[in-house]
C-alpha cells in the first residue's frame, strides 16, 4: 500500500514536473517572440559611436541598451532577409563614400564589420538588398545615381559592378538642378526595383534580374509626379495592389494603383502643411501591418508625424490627425505587432516611443524615450534569438 501511494506520489510529481517545464518553456518562446533587437543609424561622425543596438520589448514598449558598432556617418541601413547581416552606407576615414557589411550575432546582439566598398558616386543615402541575397544597392543623393553590389555567400560585399546614372531637372531651381536619387524600393515580388528622383520628379523603374549586373530598364521606365514634388521614400500596402510616396519638396503624400509593375496616380493628399511657407521636409513613410493606417514623418517647421486612414476598397487616404515629435524627425519604424510606432529625431538625440490606437490609428506619447543617442536617423528590427 505505502509502495503504491509512493510510486502514485513520484508520477505525480513527474506530471507536475513536466507541466512546470513545458510552462516555462513557452513562456521563454513568449518572451523571445516579443523581444526584437532595434538598430538605430546615426549621423555620428569619427568620433563617436555609428550604429547603436538595443533590445526592445514590442509588448510593454521599453528599449535596454545592448551593444555599439563604430562607423562613421551610417545614416541608412537594411537588414538581409535571413536577418544575418546588416549594410549601411557611410565615409571612410578620408571621408569618401562606402557601404558597409556587416555580420550580427543574435546570442550577443553585436555587429561585426565584414568589409566595406567604395560606392563609386558622392552622397548615398539609402541602402537595400534583395531577399534572395544576390546584391546590394545604393541611391547617392549628391550625384544622382545608384550604385549595384554583388554579394558574396558569407555576407561579404564585392565592388560596383554597374552605376546608373539619370538626367532631368525639375522647378525648384535650389534643389532640383539635376537628379537626386533618395530611395531604392523592390516591388512586393521583388520583380521591379524603383528609383525615387527627388531632382527631376520622376520615380525610376527597373527590372530586376538574378543575374549581374541585375537591373535593366522597365517599361515604361520611369513615371513622373506633380512638378516640384520632390519624391523621397516609396512604400507598398500590405495587399500589393497600392503604394504611397512621401515627397519632400511639396510635402505630400501620392497615393497609386499599383498593377504589375505600373504605378498609376490616383490621390495626391498633403502631409505637411507648412511646406507652402518653405518647410519643404517631408522625410519618411509606413503603413501599418494591418493596412489600416499610413504615417508620413516632416521636418523643418512642423516636426511630428502625420496619420492617415487608408480606404479598404480602393486604397485612398483620409487625414486622421498629427502627432508632434521631438526636433527633425526623420526615419521610424513600427513594431510588427504594430503596437508602437518609434521615431528617430536627429537634432533632439533621442528615439520617441508612441502607443498605436487600433481603432484610430493615432499615437500617444509613452515617455519611453532612448536617450543619449547621436543624431539617429535611421530604425531597423532584428527579431531575437
């Protein structure tokens, strides 16, 4: 009898054992689902620390401090589709202008510097690479052209196999005397790669190849905005049936159909309202994961991020309201949960942390704020280990 109740004890105990086990051990796969690393690009110069790293709980909304990577100016980064390596474009230490390789370690959260490669052309400011790894590209701002990467097997970067240059002008004689190349943005099926010309007002399409040197041009071969517009940043909804470009110069927002490979205007709607007084600072946009909502960030004189619905049926905007931020907001990101929205705000040094209402679309201010941060301008998420 003592014997049996013994051995019901220790299967009891066993049952219990497990069930503990098995509780902790999806509560850690929780945890881990929730936690991303962010990886903020800065303006740093060589005296300061270029790409910060934290980790970010997308659930309470809260940044830890995890590691730093020197590199001079890494003003944009993308991050490969297997999430192992990160390029950014930057100087060089005679102040000439490179992309960056870098390889990341999820245990540590740490980058480390593979190599870098001249980008044969002044100014890039935008950096991206496609999901099958083949190559890495470049839009460089001061020259108005884009620099293509081949990519080796273990991350590494090869030189320039091929700079597209571009021609045209557009009215705003201070800014738009010759191309300006700002943005590089894949099609949801990564068999178009546009171009966004804030100098001539054109959005540049390519085809996209396999093969070096992996872009010829489409057709049609580029699409033209609104004179003076100024087109910067170009995102597709999540439905890939629409895409929306933020354009600096006339701070609005173009809302297109999109249809394989062809992007027809159908909306022009504005984002920053004091671009008529001169702001002319229009800088970042992304849509929701949901579809439901876009935001477009502007600088200059209106700093903070504008909100629009966007129509279910055929993709429209309508204004929902602004949300002021710290100084110069550039480049933010939202959490793929789309729980929060964070914003890196060059001249005030800090990264903001705003609540999404689901219901609204609109964003409250946490007071999560990342400080001591040197003029950050670009976000990235790494999902962690």
């Amino acid at each position: 009898m003592k014997r049996h109740l013994f051995l019901c004890l220790l299967v009891l105990g066993s049952i219990l054992s497990c069930t503990q086990r098995g509780r902790k051990t999806h509560e850690t796969m929780e945890q881990n689902k929730n936690e991303l690393y962010l990886l903020a690009g800065t303006y740093s110069t060589e005296n300061n620390t270029g790409i910060y790293v934290y980790r970010f709980d997308q659930e309470k909304g809260t940044a830890t401090y995890t590691s730093q990577e020197k590199a001079i100016k890494p003003s944009y980064l993308v991050v490969s589709s297997d999430e192992r390596f990160v390029y950014s474009v930057g100087l060089d230490e005679e102040k000439k202008a490179i992309a960056n390789a870098f390889s990341f370690n999820k245990e540590t959260g740490k980058l480390n510097l593979l190599n870098t490669q001249p980008t044969n052309a002044a100014g890039p400011c935008y950096i991206n690479t496609d999901r099958n790894a083949n190559f890495v590209v470049t839009a460089n701002y001061a020259s108005g052209t884009v620099s293509i990467f081949p990519l080796r097997n273990d991350g590494y970067l090869d030189p320039v196999v091929r700079l597209l240059t571009f021609e045209g002008n557009g009215p705003d004689k201070n800014r738009q005397e010759h191309p300006h190349l700002h943005c590089v943005v894949f099609s949801p099926d990564e068999k178009f790669l546009y171009a966004e010309d804030l100098g001539s007002d054109q959005v540049h399409k390519f085809n996209v190849s396999q093969n070096s040197p992996f872009l010829s041009p489409g057709d049609p071969d580029s699409f033209q905005v609104e004179p003076g517009s100024g087109p910067r940043h170009l995102t597709f909804h999540p439905n890939g049936n629409y895409a929306y470009l933020i354009n600096e110069l006339s701070g609005k927002v173009t809302a297109f159909r999109y249809d394989n490979g062809d992007l027809n205007a159908i909306q022009y709607i504005a984002s920053d309202t004091t671009a008529g007084v001169g702001s002319k600072g229009s800088a970042d946009i992304h849509i929701s994961p949901d579809g439901r909502f876009l935001y477009a960030s502007n600088r200059l004189k209106s700093d903070g991020i504008a909100i629009f619905s966007i129509h279910p049926s055929d993709g429209t905007l309508t204004f929902a309201g602004y949300q002021p931020t710290g100084i110069h907001p550039r480049n933010f990101i939202i959490t793929p949960n789309g729980k929060y929205l964070l914003v890196a705000n060059k001249d005030s040094n800090n990264i903001q942390i705003f609540r999404i209402d689901p219901q609204t679309g609109l964003l409250t201010d946490t007071g999560n704020e990342i400080n001591n941060i040197d003029q950050p301008v670009c976000l990235k998420f790494i999902q962690s280990s």
